[in-house]
C-alpha cells in the first residue's frame, strides 16, 4: 500500500516479504542458561552487532591491557604503517608488559603494532602513542574520541596501554562493540590472529620474535584474536574472536579466573544457538516491484525468530520524465525490524542499474553503510573509480 505526502521527501511503502505471523511457544527456542565465572561478560556477533549474551554488560571496570584494542585501532586509523616510530624517553623501560624497546630505536608503526598486540607492550603502547598522537595526551584525546564515534556510552581511556589509573575504564558490552568494529579493519584482523612474528632488530644481530599470548589461537578451533589483559586490580581479562561456518563472534570476560574455558564455553553457545542466517542477496528483486535489493544481509537468529521479521519498504521520489537521475538507479530502502526493533537497512535499486558495493556492516551502528550515491557529486566520484581505478 502506497503512502504518499506532497510535502514529504520520501513515500514510504509497508511490504511484508516476510510471514509476519507471531512466532508461536511451540516454534520458539528455549535458550539454555548460559554462566561464567566473570565479573562482566559478553557475546557479540561481529557481521550484525547483535549482543547475544550480557551479565553485568554495563558495568564500568578496570580492563588492563584490552585497552590495546583501542590503541590499535586508532593508529590504524591515524598512522601510516612504513613511518619509523622512535622510541622516547617516556617509552623506554615502561612498567609492565614489554617488548624491550631501546632508547631511542626505530621501528615499523606496523612491526610496533604486532608487538603491542601480540606480546602487550607497555614500551610500545607509549612509543605508538606519542608517534600518532603527537603526545600521549594528544592520542588519549583520540582515544576518547573514537569511543564517542563508536557510541560507547561506558568507557574512558587515560592511558594507551592500560596501567591502572583514574579514570580508565570500560564495559563488557562496550569492549565487545569496540573489537566488532575493529575487526571489520583487515590490518587488525590479520595481526590478532598472527601467532608468530619476526620484525628487524636494528640493535642486534637477531631479529624480534613475539609470541602471541593469547592461548585461544591454540585452544579453540576457529579461534582468530584478539587481546588478553592483566593487572593487580583489574585481574584476567580476555577478548577472543573465532569464525565457524561464515560467521565470527567476539567474547568477552572482567576479571574471570577460567577465561579460557568461559570463552570456549560462550563461542559454543553463541555459534549453537545464534546461527547467522541470510535473509537477503544482492541483486535479488524485490517482490511486487521492478527493484532489486542492493546489498546482502545477514543476521544471528535463535530459532524462530527469523519468522518474526518484518520489512518496511521506504521509496524516494520517483525521478521527473526528462530530469536527470542524481540517485543513479537508488530507489530507497528496505528497512528490517526484529519484534518491533530495527536491526539493519539494505538499499534498493531500479532493475537494470550498477549495483555499487556498499561498505561493511557497522556494527557500532547495526546498519549498513552504504556508498555516497545519494548526491551527484558522490555517484559520479563513485563511477569514476570504477572506470578508472580496477587495478587498487
């Protein structure tokens, strides 16, 4: 059923490409308790951001070297991997964890980093810092900065490599967005998952070789990061990611002293009961219209919920006879709703028109993110990558 509004930009359409009955007791899962041994935990699968599982999610705690997973991301972000880091005074002989780094030694930001994340060190974390940041204030400030982004609501960094300090904090719930947006990064995901690494010694006649900590890469089959922590106050703390069948989960634990069992323990809950399923397919068409869907969409559902879906179908204007197409074939968008919640959107375009690959799923979001066609100016920048720029 067609809705339209002369004043309005948009008419939006109710299609049901789905069975929206109730999805009855008998068609539900019942979904086994799931327990650990933490403080805090949480489950997340990284495709949707979907939070599978939380006890005590929300709450604010010290979380040692995780922090890292934040310190590697915004150098990624910030910093150009070839650029030699230099190694100050500030980060020479930093407390903790190392990588024994000499005063004044030059290193790869991308050799530092796969020291900071496989053997968390300290010297590292403050030499990266000071590089990308300026200063490890200035860096801090980014740190902070990319938690608003990303909408961490129960998080605050005072320090990149997480020595206990004042307010320096975080949450399961937001550790677990954290590593779900950090992993959609490709130089992230590879270095997490590296469980041996050489980089050049300048001072030596041997070269770096780190092991990384993490004992899941070896426990778990499937098993692909990301980041252990430990200090006096915050206790054992883990992040780990593991992929089976297509689909990866992040779990997390604060202060758990049988994190490696806790974590095999929720990957199996959530791989068992939290499938990821494919409700739509690029190119598809859209029943009852000369559309088709512009992107795939994938989401965890625990058995029968998949049958509560519902989709909303929201149409831009149609384009004047003789006026040019500024949307390049973009029609609007197919929104999903999961009980009454919103859980993604897939675009949708005329039949017929270029279908541009859309970004990763933004799991900080819950929603894709699409390439810029909805102006001239970025349509015809996209197009013209595309003539000319196949060989990147």
């Amino acid at each position: 059923m067609w809705i339209k509004s002369i004043s309005s930009w948009i008419v939006a359409v109710a299609l049901l490409l789905t069975n929206l009955a109730p999805v009855s007791a008998e068609r539900s899962q019942v979904l086994p308790e799931l327990s650990t041994h933490a403080q805090a935990a949480a489950l997340m699968d990284v495709t949707s951001g979907r939070l599978l599982f939380s006890s005590h999610g929300d709450d604010e705690l010290r979380i040692a070297s995780l922090t890292k997973i934040m310190t590697a991301i915004v150098a990624i972000e910030h910093g150009d991997f070839r650029k030699p880091v230099k190694v100050s005074k500030n980060a020479f002989g930093k407390e903790g964890s190392s990588i024994y780094l000499k005063l004044g030694e030059e290193m790869t930001l991308e050799n530092m980093l796969y020291g900071l994340m496989l053997r968390s060190g300290n010297d590292a974390a403050t030499a990266i810092a000071e590089h990308v940041g300026g200063s490890e204030e200035g860096f801090v400030y980014l740190m902070n900065e990319k938690a608003r982004q990303i909408g961490l609501k129960h998080s605050h960094f005072a320090n990149p490599h997480g020595l206990d300090a004042d307010g320096h904090y975080s949450s399961a719930n937001d550790l677990a967005k954290l590593t779900a947006y950090a992993l959609h990064n490709p130089m992230f995901r590879d270095i997490v998952k590296t469980e041996t690494k050489k980089a050049p010694n300048p001072n030596e006649s041997w070269d770096y070789q780190w092991y990384n900590k993490n004992k899941m890469l070896r426990l778990y089959d499937g098993a692909d990061g990301v980041k252990t922590g430990y200090t006096k106050k915050a206790f054992r703390c883990l992040v780990s990611s593991a992929t089976r069948n297509g689909q990866q989960l992040v779990a997390v634990t604060l202060n758990d002293g049988d994190d490696w069992n806790d974590h095999g323990k929720m990957l199996d809950y959530g791989f068992e009961f939290f499938p990821l399923s494919r409700l739509m397919e690029k190119g598809e068409s859209v029943k009852g219209h000369d559309l088709v869907v512009g992107g795939t969409f994938q989401y965890p559902f625990a058995k029968g919920e998949a049958e509560a879906v519902q989709n909303k179908l929201v149409m831009t204007p149609a384009v004047r006879q003789g006026s040019p197409d500024l949307s390049f074939g973009l029609r609007g968008e197919i929104r999903i709703f999961l009980k009454g919640e919103q859980i993604g959107t897939v675009p949708v375009y005329q039949k017929g028109s270029y279908l541009p690959e859309p970004s990763v799923r933004n799991p900080a979001t819950g929603t894709m993110a699409q390439a810029d066609t909805s102006t001239f100016a970025g349509s015809l920048a996209y197009i013209l990558k595309k003539l000319f720029l196949q060989h990147d």
